[in-house]
C-alpha cells in the first residue's frame, strides 16, 4: 500500500510538477514551495530589532527597546514579524486577500520555520486571529488572519478561536491613514466574547502585516482588560520604518 502510494506521488509530480506560488517557475520540490530566484528575493527579519515591537535597527549589535517604545507603552507584551513586506511576500498576501488564491499561502507554514523569530515568543493558551467585521466576512468568505494562523500552527488548532475576540464596528481600512487616524478609526472596535475563558491566560494575536502597531494594540488592550496575563503578537509581515 505504501509503496503504491509512493508511486502514484511520484507520477503525480511528473504529471504536475510543483509551480512556484509567485512567478509560476517549476520548482520539482515539494518541501521548498518558492522557486531559488524569488526566495532569494526574501527579506526574513534578523537580529537586531527590538526587543518589544519587533521592528528592526539598521545598525549592527544586540536586540535593544526601539525610541517608540521607550517612550510609550504598548498593551502587548511582545510582537515579532517574519519578513519585511516586499513583492514577493505581498503578493502572497494579495493572492490571498483579495483574489482568495490560495495555492500560495501552504509557503507561509514552510515560510515561517525558516525564520528565528518564532523562538522568541511564548507558548500560549489561546491564539486569536485578528478578526474581521461580519460584513466583511460575508464579503471576503473568509478571515486571512484565521487562514494564516491554521496555517501557521497545524497542530494546535484547539488553541485557534475565533469566537473569542470580535470586531464590533465595521471600521475603516487602515491603508492610507495616519497613526493617530488608525489609532482613531479603531477606537472601541474590538470587544470580548467569553471573557471567563482569558482569565489569566497567554495569548497570541495573529494578523497579516503590522504596519504601526495600531490594530493588534487595540486588540491587545481588550485582551488585558479581560484578565489575559500576557498578550503577544505575531505577524507575517512588518511594513514601514526601520530604526537606525
Ligand atoms: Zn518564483
Ligand atoms: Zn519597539
């Protein structure tokens, strides 16, 4: 059985060789789903950066508190992104968004146990995808950041909820706005279903770029006031400034 089952992939990868998601290359491997040339083309995000936000340093030495959270609190504990957003992942995260591609997003998994930055997080009780109204649920089909986060952690999908942290207004799309107008558009957006359930749990928000940090520290403000003993951040993609 095992053997036909063997036989039968490799006569599928031969009938169907693997595709790269982005630019359509044949890559023959299964196990590394970009082609060389756009892989190539990745920014992963390295040391040093820091140690709160996440966001990087373009000088060398030690991960170090960036100028914004020195002098500011966050209401997360930690947020970490896996890549710098540049076309290549953009255009994964576009494929997945707006065209509901999804042959592409089985790279994210693959993706992320590339990367260092997963290390530094903590193990939590619950992950919570960064939800979307109910409107534009029903318009999308579906929520990217619950995708990614299943996508993401294949074997923790009792973890994965989505009936825990809710969007109440229908806000604005962030792109384009100022921080104080993101910070302003978001105000009271998001509420908290089951609120016994975070009572001195860790959480980990997932969402698909962190531009400034405005929406997952809305979320993360909830999750505190609900009784959650640390909140930390993930996602795919930082965009904006780097620190130097
Ligand atoms: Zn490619
Ligand atoms: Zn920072």
């Amino acid at each position: 059985m095992e053997k036909l089952r063997r036989i039968t992939k490799a006569g599928l990868c031969l009938l169907f060789p693997s595709a790269c998601p982005c630019c359509n290359a044949v890559t023959g491997d299964d196990l590394q789903p970009l082609c060389e040339v756009c892989f190539a083309q990745l920014k992963f995000i390295k040391s040093p950066y820091c140690s709160c936000c996440g966001r990087t340093f373009s000088s060398g030495g030690e991960n170090h508190l960036c100028g914004v959270c020195l002098t500011s609190s966050w209401a997360f504990d930690r947020a970490r992104c896996l890549f710098f957003y540049e076309k290549i992942i953009a255009k994964l995260i576009h494929d997945l968004k707006y065209s509901g591609k999804t042959q592409g997003i089985s790279t994210f998994k693959w993706l992320s146990e590339q990367s260092n930055v997963l290390g530094d997080l903590d193990v939590p009780d619950f992950i919570l995808p960064v939800p979307l109204h109910i409107k534009r649920l029903r318009k999308r089909g579906f929520n990217q950041a619950l995708v990614l986060a299943k996508l993401l952690f294949p074997n923790e999908k009792r973890k994965i909820r989505h009936n825990i942290l809710l969007r109440r207004t229908d806000t604005q799309a962030q792109a384009g706005l100022s921080g104080v107008e993101r910070r302003e558009n978001l105000k009271n957006a998001f509420v908290i279903d089951r609120v016994s359930e975070l009572i001195g749990k860790k959480v980990l928000i997932l969402d698909d770029v962190f531009t400034t940090g405005s929406t997952v520290n809305e979320c993360a403000k909830v999750l505190k006031a609900a009784g959650c003993t640390k909140v930390e951040v993930l996602t795919i993609c930082l965009s904006g400034k780097i620190f130097s």
